[in-house]
C-alpha cells in the first residue's frame, strides 16, 4: 500500500502541472499589424521591396527622434504602399520604430499643428493633457507640468512605459520633418 502512494502522488503532481503547463499557452494568435505597411512588410510567399529614405533627426534630451520615408512594393504585383516611420532611440537600447501609413498623414500633420499652438485657455480647469495616436500607437501630446507651470510637449510608442519630453522647438521640428516626408511621398506618388 505504502508503494502505491508513493508511485501515485508523483503522478497526480505531474499530471497538475502538466495540465498547468498547457493552460498558459493558450492565445498562439499574433497580433494582427495595425498598418497597411506593416501587414504587407508581415505577408509571405511574395518577394516585397522595402525602399526607405531617411528625413532628418532631432536629438531630444534623453533619446533621438528620427522621420524615415517608407515606399514597399510587392514584386508579382507592382502594388505600392507608402508611409513613414519614426524612429525613437533612447541611450544604448535599439531604436524603436512605430510605422504611419500615408493615408494617416494630413490627419497626423493637422494634429501636430493643433498640438503646437495649444494654449492653457483651451480648459477651463487648471491641468490638461491633449494627444494624438496613430493606428500604429505612436502617441503625440501636450499637456500642462504642475511642477514648470507651462505647457510641455510628448513623444511614445505604444510599447514605451514613458514619452520623451521635447521642447517646443523640438516638436515644431518633428512637425517640419512629418511635413517634408509627406512632400516627398506626394512628390514619388504623382510621378
């Protein structure tokens, strides 16, 4: 009898974990890409170009924000798709890159005009915070610093914890890099 027990409490431990184990592995769906380019950059089977033309930087306090041009074309196709990227470098850690797809644009460059001529008058109470998000995550905000007592501007992707503060010079000039990306695309685009 003692034998017994012994053999089958491992067994009964075992099967518990076992069935513990398969439980957490139960979402084997990926992520769906929120983006044109994305789900086209994601497809298999076809040969697709990915051709990128670098805008220009703006070195923030902690980290880099970079604006990159993105032209993707499927081979058997010739169906083309367009966008940007921006890219967000802090310290020694990988860029992260957060993909707009052109259609996003106009909306993308109309907020960021809004957001940089935003005023304390636009509330009437003492705080706000005012954003933009992409399809992609890329959050864009301005929002009021108790401790400045002024309005500070905001950059993050959806897979960063906190944005990176940018002066307002500094999102002025990401407006102008947005804008300039846009022109060349309009430019590739009616040619």
């Amino acid at each position: 009898m003692c034998n017994f027990k012994m053999i089958l409490m491992p067994m009964v431990a075992w099967s518990i974990l076992t069935i513990h184990a398969l439980a957490q592995n139960t979402n084997l769906c990926p992520a769906v890409p929120a983006t044109t380019l994305e789900a086209l950059e994601s497809s298999t089977g076809k040969v697709i170009i990915r051709a990128t033309a670098p805008m220009g930087s703006l070195a923030a306090s902690t980290a880099e924000v970079s604006v990159v041009c993105k032209e993707d074309t499927v081979v058997s196709t010739s169906r083309k798709e367009y966008g940007i990227m921006v890219g967000i470098k802090m310290g020694g850690q990988p860029e992260d890159r957060t993909v707009i797809d052109y259609d996003e644009l106009d909306s993308l460059l109309s907020s960021l005009d809004y957001l940089c001529k935003i005023e304390r008058s636009v509330t009437s109470l003492p705080s706000f915070d005012a954003g933009y998000t992409t399809k992609a995550g890329l959050r864009l905000a301005a929002f009021t610093s108790q401790r400045l007592g002024r309005i500070e501007f905001a950059v993050r992707s959806s897979r960063m914890a906190k944005g990176i503060l940018l002066t307002p010079d500094q999102f002025g000039r990401l407006r102008l890099l947005v804008d300039q990306a846009k022109n060349k695309l309009d430019a590739i685009r009616g040619g």
